[in-house]
C-alpha cells in the first residue's frame, strides 16, 4: 500500500511539473509574439515629445527600437557586474543620456567591458563624451525589491550591481528619469568596448522537452506501479 501510495505521489508530481513546463512554454511564445510585434513597428524617435508618451506607458513601448540623441553623464554610471562575453568575465556600462531638448534622462546599457574579476573596472577609457545618437530597444528597469544587490568591491571602487532596479536608479539620478532603458544595439563598424549587447535570439527553449520528460517520469511510476501489481497477483 505504501509503495503504490508513494508511486501516486511521484507520478502527481511529474504530470503537476510537466503542465508547469507547458505554462512556460506558453508565455515564452506569447513572449517572442510580442517581442516581433514590436520589431515590426517603425523606429520611434525618442524627444521630448514621446518621452512623456513612454513615462506614462512604459509597458505599451518594451522591445521597441528607439533612435535618442543626448550626452552621457558618466558620474553617475552604474556597473552590472558578472557579465562575460565570449568566456571572458566583465561588466556592463549602463549610462544615464540626457535627452537632447529634454529634462529627461534614459539610461542606456552601452555594453559589455573587460574586468578580470568581473566587477572592478576603469571607465575612464570607455567615455564616449559629447553628443551621441543611440539606436536600441526599449527594455523594462524592474522594481526588483533588493535593490539591485549592491555591493563594494575590496580595496575599494565603484559600487556595483547584480541587475537594475527602479527605485535605485532614481536615488541616483539628478532629475527625471525613464522607467525603462535602451539596450544598444551593435554597430558592425565597432571593433572596440564597450561591445553591444545583441538583440536577443527569439526560441521556445527546452520547455517542451522537459514537459515530456516530466510526464514520461509519471508514465514510469504509474507503470512500475501496475507492474509489482500484477506480478503480487501472480504470487
């Protein structure tokens, strides 16, 4: 009784994790439908007119690709620590634009930067001053509830972070800033870091194959279970 009870179990179980990993493929596909939607809608120029546009309805304007013109503040940069690239550790430089003929800020993830230790950086060398013009896509800055994860690094330096978050990023900033950030997107004549971030690979994962793999693990316990069932009854 106890074993056909625990097989029951395990085999509730698999089929319960094998449905979660359909749940996921099913908002991985309602992800990337998304994602291509936005890419198919022109580029939008961001100015002081739909800077207010995107504030007020962050959500209607994620994966868009946006052109922005401004200068960087550099002083109050963040770090993303442990970001490799190629199987080399480094960081991410994330800058906050001042938006040409606006108040407004957006920040601006410029890309990948060496770091032996993938936290401690010099930025100097990767200042790219005076007015630029920024092509990428709008991504969310979360409200992560721990603020990123800060942390020091020994001996000293730039206090870095494991991801973004909102309430952070507006501590640090010195007016207005947007609630999401442009992933910049690579230039082909680039051959020097900062190093774009790519425009992600759009796929469904393995989130079938593991559903499969779940409830061919409920199909076993429950045919292990009829098994000794069957051979009880010939003894």
């Amino acid at each position: 009784m106890a074993a056909a009870l625990l097989a029951v179990l395990v085999a509730s179980v698999c089929v319960r994790l094998g449905f979660w990993q359909l749940d996921r493929l099913e908002q991985r596909r309602e992800r990337n439908a998304a994602i291509r939607a936005a890419g198919r809608l022109p580029t939008l120029l961001l100015d002081s007119a739909s800077v207010r546009l995107v504030a007020d309805s962050p959500a209607a304007y994620l994966d868009r690709r946006v052109r922005v013109r401004g200068v960087y503040d550099p002083s109050r940069e963040v770090v993303l620590r442990g970001r490799a690239r190629e199987g080399r550790p480094g960081v991410h430089l994330v800058t906050p634009l001042r938006i040409a003929g606006s108040d407004d800020e957006v920040l601006v993830n410029r890309g990948w930067v060496p770091s032996p230790d993938g936290a401690t950086v010099d930025r100097a060398p990767y200042a790219e001053p005076g007015p630029q013009e920024v092509v990428g896509l709008l991504q969310e800055v979360p409200a992560t509830g721990d603020r990123g994860q800060p942390a020091a690094p020994r001996g000293g330096g730039d206090t870095t972070f494991r991801r973004l978050d909102l309430a952070t990023v507006r501590e640090r900033s010195a007016g207005p800033v947007l609630p999401v950030y442009v992933q910049q997107l690579p230039d082909p004549a680039r051959s020097r870091p900062p190093f774009r971030v790519p425009a992600p690979v759009l796929s469904e994962g393995s989130h079938l194959s593991y559903a499969v793999q779940w409830f061919s693990f409920a199909a076993i316990a429950l045919l292990g279970l009829v098994v000794v069932a069957l051979r009880g009854r010939k003894r």
